[in-house]
C-alpha cells in the first residue's frame, strides 16, 4: 500500500508517493521519449519476484501537474529508514533513473537528489540513462559517490534504412553480408527454448571471461549465477511478455551467438554471449545485431541502447562500427557509511590475491562448441 508525504525543495512543494501507484508510472513511462523497459513497472516486479527486495518507487507530484517517478528497489530483508539499502538499478538490473513526460530536467534531477540526500538510508544507488548526463552533470546535486561510466547508443532517427547507409561504418556492412554469404541464420523468440540457448551459450562464454580474467572459474560461475540465474531470465520473459526479446544466431545448425534485447520507447542490448569459434569466423554478432536493430527501428524505437563498455577498446569498436555514440555519465550513490570505498579497498585486495586480469584482454581462445541441432531463419519472425 502507497504512503504519501509532502517535501519542499528551492521552494517549490511536491507530494511524493511511494511505492509509486502503478497507473501514474505506466503514464509517465509512456510520456517519456527516453524511458527504457527495464524503468517499467513490469520490469522491477519481475526482479523482485525472484526474492530478496521490494518495490521503493518514488512518485514526486508539484502543484502545475508534473510528475516525476524513480524506480527503485529496496532489500527487504535488510530493512527501511536507516538500514535501507536502495537502488535505481545497476549492479545487473540495468539502467534505472527518473522518468518524467517529455524527459528529465535538471530540476527533476535535483528534486530527487536533494531527497535522497537528506534520507538516512545505509546506501541509495542510481544509474541513470547515458543520454541523461548532462541533466545530472547540470543539477549539481552533492553526492557521497561518483562512479564515472560509460555506453554507447546508437540512435535510430531516420529508420532501417538510413542507420544502415549512414550510421554503419563499411566494415560493418561487410561483416553483415559475409555473414549472410556464410549461412548465418538469425531468429529471435522468448520461448523457453530461446532462453535456454541463451544461458547455454552464457555458460561457456563464462569459462572464457575467467581465463582471460585470471580468475577461478567457480568464482566467476558463483558470482554470474547469483546475478543471472537461468529462472531469471524465464520469469522476464513472462513478465515483461513481447518487450523481452532473445536474438540467436546460428551457424551450421548451432547456436553462435545470443543477445537478450529489451524493446519499448527504446531498444536496450542487455545481455551477450557468444561461441567464438563459430561466431568469430562466421561474423555472427554483426548480423545478430543489424537483425536486432532493423527489428527496433521498424518497432518505433527512437535509440538502441548497446550498454556498457567499461575500459573495453575492443567493445567499443565493435559498437562504434554500428554508428554507436559514446556516453561518459556517472553513477552516483548516496551512503551514510562510505561502503563504497571499503568496498573498492576489498575487491582490489582479492583481485591481487589471485592475479586478477582486466576483462578487456581478449582472449583468443573460444569454449567447446555447442551441440548441434539449431536451426533458424534469417528474415527474423517471433517465435514464441
């Protein structure tokens, strides 16, 4: 059940709700040509059905008729007041921030911060939409935390047509049509067995990202399941119903490569995982994504958002050669402890323990190949 309270800011009076009652966040959702699925109510329900936190939308009201909403996600067995930890996503559920018609402002930006800052709640996190930096480089808000990233995303105005002779670097275009010339066939579905396929592919992509990264391979099995365990996936696929959308690409009947791509206002790349000695060769992910980003655009996408790069030089080119833009933003976090940096202090320790690797050193060596018995078509069709 919804609580209300009033809160004044520069002098202007809000009424904030929370959790955020579901039809001002369906409306506002709608009414921003920024907003990404996994800011949607559907998208923080099917998280939290997995256990371990609540709804904490935030619904901020001022007296003209603006709304704001902050989807948030609150630990519920760790408590609320000055226990709470909070966040707005990150940390695997993916970009969070406000939502407001017609996009955030800098005073939407600064309304919310100021909140934030004042509540005495152990951590609130936000990871904001890219696009937004300058909204929230410009509120000036003091935070306990910055933590710079960065994304890139490629904006679609103009259709298919026009990313694809325009915003597609040569190279990528040539990619596209050897791996079309090579029999790539590509289909997408959220079906069980599309999930499936997916989390087959993640498993051996896992046993790479621990080589490269020098790091056992339990640990890197432990830590990517307890964030993406497979019923996850499954229950995103129910909830979020045709905005979940799992692209395969196959070659010579075996899965190559896999994208899981959220699909609303705008398109968002959310998860990867790929075979590399099927997928190098045969040039799968370029026609995976051109597949995924035609699909966006003839959806009315406006961006299609490829996520985060971290240090990676060679993530970047790959996203660059789609007509991928970089964003620098910052994740900020509010702490009345600075768990933060005792946080930063442990990880570096254990990363020197066990000789960490920075995971943009590329591997040239891909896992065992999949097992055969997929097959797919290259004009893309849901199948269910």
């Amino acid at each position: 059940m919804s609580a209300t309270s009033s809160i004044t800011t520069a002098g202007t009076r809000w009424q904030m709700t929370s959790p955020a009652p579901r039809g001002a966040w369906d409306d506002v959702l709608a009414a921003d040509p920024f907003a990404l699925v996994t800011q949607s109510p559907e998208w923080l329900a099917g998280h939290c059905a997995l256990g371990g936190y609540e709804d904490a939308s935030l619904l901020f009201e001022r007296a003209d008729g603006r709304r704001v909403v902050l989807p948030m996600a609150r630990r519920s067995r760790v408590g609320d007041g000055r226990t709470a930890f909070r966040s707005s996503f990150g940390d695997g559920w993916g970009m969070g921030g406000p939502l407001a018609p017609g996009g955030v402002s800098a005073e939407d930006v600064a309304v919310i911060c100021t909140h934030l800052a004042a509540e005495h709640g152990l951590r609130t996190l936000i990871r904001p939409n890219p696009l937004l930096a300058e909204q929230w480089r410009a509120a000036g808000v003091p935070v306990s935390e910055r933590i710079p990233r960065v994304a890139h995303v490629l904006d679609l105005g103009g259709g298919f047509d026009s990313v694809w002779s325009d915003r597609f670097a040569g190279g990528a275009r040539t990619n596209v049509r050897k791996a079309e010339k090579t029999g790539v066939l590509v289909e997408h579905g959220r079906s069980p067995r599309h999930i499936e396929a997916f989390y087959e592919l993640f498993e051996q992509s896992l046993l790479r990202w621990a080589s490269r990264q020098h790091e056992p391979t339990w640990l890197t099995r432990a830590r990517a399941h307890r964030r993406d365990p497979i019923r996850k996936f499954h229950l995103l696929a129910e909830t979020l119903g045709d905005a979940f959308t799992v692209w395969i690409a196959a070659v010579d009947g075996r899965p190559a490569a896999a994208a899981i791509v959220l699909v609303g206002t705008n398109a968002h790349y959310t998860r990867g995982a790929m075979d590399a000695d099927l997928a190098g060769p045969a040039r799968a992910n370029y026609l995976l994504h051109a597949e995924a980003i035609r699909y966006a655009c003839e959806a009315g996408c406006h961006h299609y958002h490829f996520g985060e790069s971290g240090t990676s030089a060679s993530l970047a080119q790959f996203k660059t050669r789609f007509g991928a833009e970089e964003y620098a933003y910052d994740e900020v976090r509010f702490e009345r402890l600075p768990l933060t940096a005792a946080d930063r202090r442990l990880r570096r320790a254990v990363k020197g323990a066990i000789r960490f690797r920075d995971a943009s050193e590329r591997s040239r060596r891909g896992p065992r190949p999949l097992s055969a018995g997929w097959s797919g078509s290259h004009r893309t069709t849901p199948q269910g």
